[in-house]
C-alpha cells in the first residue's frame, strides 16, 4: 500500500479489527472539519462510515457506495452474488481517490481482498479554481468530515499535496442505533418557494402537466414541505 510512514505509524497504533486513523483532533466544534478515526464499508446496506472524531464518540458520517469485486465479475453491479455473502460492515485498509475518473476507491477487509467500495467525488486544488485534476489513483493521506458543510474532504498525495477530494455525507449520532440529530441540518434549512411550469412543446396533439412535488432525503417531515397546484404548473415551499 502507498502510505507514508507517519500514517503506517498510525495505522499501526490503531485496533486492527476496524481501525482506519486519519489523524486525531482535539476540536469541540463539529462546525469545523473534524477527523476520521475508522472507516468501514457495508456491501449489505451499500454504505460506508466514518466514525468521527467528536464529542461522545458516537457520530459518523455516512454515505452511498458501490460495492463489488475488481476481478470475478468484470462490473460493479453484483448485487444478486453479494446478497449471498456475509458483508457486514467491514474495514477499509486503503483509499485512493481519482482525478482522470472522480472516483474514490476503499480496499475492504474481505475475502480474497479484491473486494472494494466506489463512490463519486470531486477533485479540485485548495488554491487555483481552475487547475487541471490530471491525475491517477493517488493515496489518501488524511479524511475529515464537517458536520456544517456535510461534506467529507481526503487530503491527496500528489504535486505540492493541495489536492483534495470531497463528496457529500449525512452527519448524525448514533444513539439508539438510529439517527438521532441531524446537526444544523434540516432545521437551519434556508426558505425557498420553487414554481415548476407544465411542460410546452408546439405539436398540436402533444401535452404535458407536472406532478406534484415530494420530499426525499434525510429531511422529510422536518422543513414545513408544502406543495399545490397553481396555474400552469406547480409550486413548492420549504424551509424557515
């Protein structure tokens, strides 16, 4: 694997059955960045998460993922032969991310060790917006997850270490099994009123009407969601 030392030290001080150090913290403040201390994928749930470095020590990130393996099969949608293993939740032994795909990639604990988790991502530099993410796998050299942003950023290996990956997270504790607390999530949500007309074309025989809108997400029941009806389309609003 292409770690640098200090991080195989870490690694190597950890608890082997699920640890995957990135770094420790001694910040109080989830508004702020805060760093990973495990890692594991699940190829039951198709989910991976982070154990965050905050507070009791109970809130992770989590986000989607694909899960497959790099030679049996010739594609990641094997959902039909995993179903019939036992993949629980297992540890990530090694992430790279990819500038050329915009993909990031966890080696995974099991079997044969040819397992892996994928999820998107975007690759950028810190400092230049308009820098070109040329580049292959790389490793990452550290993972932080912000429970403001809901986003997780690795730090990258490569040219003058800048270069960041980041994808989109939920952030919550994990009392009860469940999530309990969405931080300054869904009741912070800024007020929007959104209007979606009908759909117009110039064919004589042709017409189209939209539907009425829905919530999704991590959200739903919590935004004061309201959606109706109105002359040539539909209108939603949520928020505070």
């Amino acid at each position: 694997m292409n770690f640098t030392a200090s991080f195989l030290a870490l690694l190597a001080a950890a608890q082997s059955i699920a640890a995957f150090p990135f770094g420790v913290s001694e910040s109080a403040d989830l508004v702020a960045p805060v760093p990973v201390t495990k890692l594991v994928c699940d190829g039951d749930s198709f989910k991976c998460t982070a154990s965050l470095d905050f507070g009791d020590g109970r809130w992770v990130a989590q986000w989607n993922t694909a899960v497959f393996h790099t030679g049996l099969f010739g594609g990641i949608d094997h959902k039909e032969t995993i179903a019939n293993m036992a993949l629980a939740p297992v540890p990530v032994t090694e992430l790279n991310c990819d500038g050329d795909t915009f993909q990031c990639t966890a080696n995974l604990d099991f079997g044969d060790g040819r397992w892996v988790a994928q999820w998107s991502a975007s690759v950028f530099h810190q400092g230049f917006a308009g820098a070109k993410a040329d580049l292959a796998p790389v490793p990452v050299t550290k993972l932080t997850c912000d429970g403001d942003t809901f986003k997780c950023t690795a730090n990258l290996k490569f040219g003058d270490n800048n270069w960041v990956a980041q994808w989109g997270t939920s952030v919550f504790h994990t009392s009860n099994g469940a999530k309990a607390s969405f931080l300054k999530h869904c009741a912070n949500l800024p007020y929007h009123k959104t209007t979606f007309g009908n759909p117009r074309t110039a064919h004589a025989e042709s017409a189209g009407m939209v539907s009425l809108a829905y919530e999704y997400g991590d959200c739903v029941g919590k935004v004061a969601f309201q959606t109706a009806k109105v002359v040539g389309g539909v209108t939603n609003n949520c928020g505070f």
